[in-house]
C-alpha cells in the first residue's frame, strides 16, 4: 500500500518523530565534513546582514544543526519543524534557540517580516 496522499503531513511527522534521536547521533557533526556547505551557509548569512540583518527562518530545522550553525554566523535564526519529535531534540540540544512546532506548508509571516529562510535538504 502506498502513501496516503491526504494524510502525507501526518505521515511525515509521524516517521520523523520516530528517527528524531538517531537522525541527530548520525548527522550532528556533519558540517564538519562538508567544507562546500559550511561556505553556502556562510554566504548566505553575510547577505542577511548585508541587507541589515532581521529574522531567518530555519523551514524544516529538523534537530536544529543548521539553525545553531546559523546563529553561530550571527544571524537572528530561529527554527521551525512538522515533527515534535525533532523540536524536542532541538530544544534539548540548543537550549538557548527558539524552535516552533509548525509546517513549511503552512508559513504565515507578515509581508517584509523576514531577512531570510533557508530549507535546508
């Protein structure tokens, strides 16, 4: 049987809350190995604050990684995941980021709101 296509969020969430713990152990220090992405994200946090800075979305922050890498280039990140599962681990790794349980699909900013987002895989 294949996937339900009027339930796929829940779906989604549900298999992302299952890995959540094992997805942060396997992927925590993979910036380290990706010189290509660090410059990437680089880039893009020097634009925002070329622009004057303001808030970035993190859209699908999963365990939060990139929205720590992000505040550590001086951003003002915050991240925002489906899964519960994976905002709790965010949370409990990067205690002093804000992280929202919310959908990608469903963003509601003010017009003008936002410096910038980033949706990262």
């Amino acid at each position: 049987m294949g996937p339900n296509p009027d339930g796929w969020l829940e779906e989604t969430r549900a298999s992302y809350d299952t890995v959540a713990a094992s997805y942060a152990d396997l992927t925590r220090h993979l910036l380290d190995e990706t010189p290509e992405e660090r410059a990437v994200l680089a880039l893009f946090a020097d634009l925002v604050r070329a622009q004057g800075g303001g808030p970035v979305a993190d859209a699908g922050c999963g365990t939060g990684r990139i929205t720590a890498h992000l505040r550590q280039l001086g951003t003002d990140v915050f991240g925002i995941d489906l899964s519960p599962g994976m905002i709790g681990v965010a949370r409990r790794d990067h205690p002093d980021l804000r992280f929202d349980l919310g959908s990608m699909t469903n963003l509601a900013p003010a017009d003008a709101s936002m410096a910038g987002l980033v949706a990262w895989y």
